[in-house]
C-alpha cells in the first residue's frame, strides 16, 4: 500500500486521489473481484497517468469507468486505464455527443491532445443501479449543478460519491444558464435522503467528509437565505474561490436583480 502514488483509503473497497488543482477528487471502488470502477478520474497528464498505476499497486483492473456530469473535468480518463465501458446519465452522454466541442474546449491547451481525444466517450446507465460485480451502487439523478447530474450511493458501505454536489469547500453553483435557484433546490431536495442515510460523502471538490446530512442542510440553508435576505452567513461565502459564484446567486435569488 506504501506504494500507492495517490490513491488514499476512505474506506473497505473506496479509494479518493486528490488532484493538485481545485481539490478535485477522483473515487475508486473496488469490485472485489479482481476489478475497480473510476469515477472522474482527474485531472493533469502525471495525475490521470498515477491512477492505472495504483490500480496496479494494489492488484486491480479497472473494469469500468462513471463521469457523475458533463463537465470537462469530470469526463477525463486515460489510456492506461483501458478500453472499458465509461458509464453517465443517458442525458449526460447525449449532451456530449450532441456539444463535444463546446463541452470540451476549456481543455484545449490545458492537456495534452490525445488525453482530450480520449476525454467524454460514455455510455449510458442501464437502470436505477450499476450492472457491474462490486457493491451495490445506486444512481441518484437530478439537474442541480448540470443537467442530468449523478450521484452514486455505495449502499452497503454508506458512501455517496456526490459529484459536484455537497462540498465543504464550493457553495452550491447551479448551471450557468440559471436565471435563479430553483432548479438547483429541487436536485437537492432530490437528495434529501440519501445524504441524510450515508455516512461519507465524496464530493466533486473537495474534502471528504462525514459530515453528508450537514453539509446538505448547509446548502439548502444557503438558497433559503439568499432567497429571503439577499445575503448568507455560510462561511464558504468568504472563500475567494467562491466569490464570483456567490455574487451570481445572490443574483439569481428571489432578492437579487436577476442575472
Ligand atoms: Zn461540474
């Protein structure tokens, strides 16, 4: 396990690489097989390359691969990590397919071109569950953050990988072509219990946290408060990585002047 260049336990079967850049995480689950799934694996050359490479160290394959939305940094993979079904929302595989150029160009000069290539090629969901030999995995579907939005829940091992969705770090952001809050409440009331049933969250960015039914109420606390005041006492508020998003929000709340 020492040799592991990134890959750090969470718990039986999880593993989370952290990337250098926005603390964004990548999730491992084992399948207990022989096999792991990778879950938007991130984010420069040296990092993606790192994963295959533990995968090795600890004596797994990958198996299959799962992007929880359509961003660019959710949709990366890697040569080494082989040719394996990459699994999203039917929407999220549509949405790809349909504006892969437009979806894709913000990593036009920021990686390698043939890690772009290899970027966003999905295959849809079957069903409410994974079809795949590891623990049991269920997908939760909403349109908070982007369209079409996942999250997986690790039943069995009480873990939610959550997407970009309940972090410490980021404030609720919903898709840029957000005119308020609504849609963004009502992906997250869509997780109520789910986050109120795991016991870890695996957030987008970042930390990992135990902490999944406060983190929850925090965001919902957070899209109340603007909506009635304008204004937040969260203290994420603060963070400069989010001040151009809140700024947005307060925009698009019910007190703000629209955006
Ligand atoms: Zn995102």
């Amino acid at each position: 396990m020492s040799s592991l260049v990134r890959l750090v336990p969470v718990t039986d079967h999880v593993y989370v690489a952290t990337s250098r850049r926005y603390v964004t995480n990548s999730t491992v689950i084992l399948d207990g097989h022989g096999g792991a799934l990778v879950i938007d694996p991130s984010w420069d050359a040296d990092e993606l390359a790192a994963i295959p490479a533990d995968l090795r160290a600890l004596g797994v394959t990958c198996v299959a691969g799962l992007a929880t939305h359509m961003h660019y940094d959710h949709v990366l993979w890697h040569p080494d990590l082989g040719d394996v079904p990459r699994w999203a929302s039917a929407g999220t595989v549509e949405a790809i397919v349909n504006r892969r150029t437009e979806l894709l160009a913000p990593l036009l000069g920021d990686i390698p071109e043939d890690l772009i290539e290899i970027a966003g090629h999905l295959v849809p969901i079957e069903g409410p569950t994974l079809n795949w030999r590891g623990p049991r995995a269920v997908i939760h579907q909403h349109d908070a953050h982007a369209e079409h939005h996942i999250a997986v829940e690790i039943a069995d091992l009480g873990v939610l990988v959550s997407g970009d969705m309940l972090s410490d770090l980021e404030l609720p952001m919903p898709d840029w072509s957000e005119v308020d809050l609504e849609t963004y409440r009502s992906g997250l009331l869509q997780l109520a219990e789910v986050a109120h049933r795991a016991e870890r969250v695996i957030p987008g960015h970042g930390a990992v946290g135990n902490d999944v039914a406060e983190r929850y109420e925090a965001d919902l606390a957070y899209l109340d408060e603007l909506d009635q005041t304008g204004a937040s006492a969260d203290p994420r508020v603060d963070l400069e990585l989010n001040a151009e998003l809140h700024e947005l929000n307060v925009r698009r709340s019910a007190f703000g002047a629209g955006v």
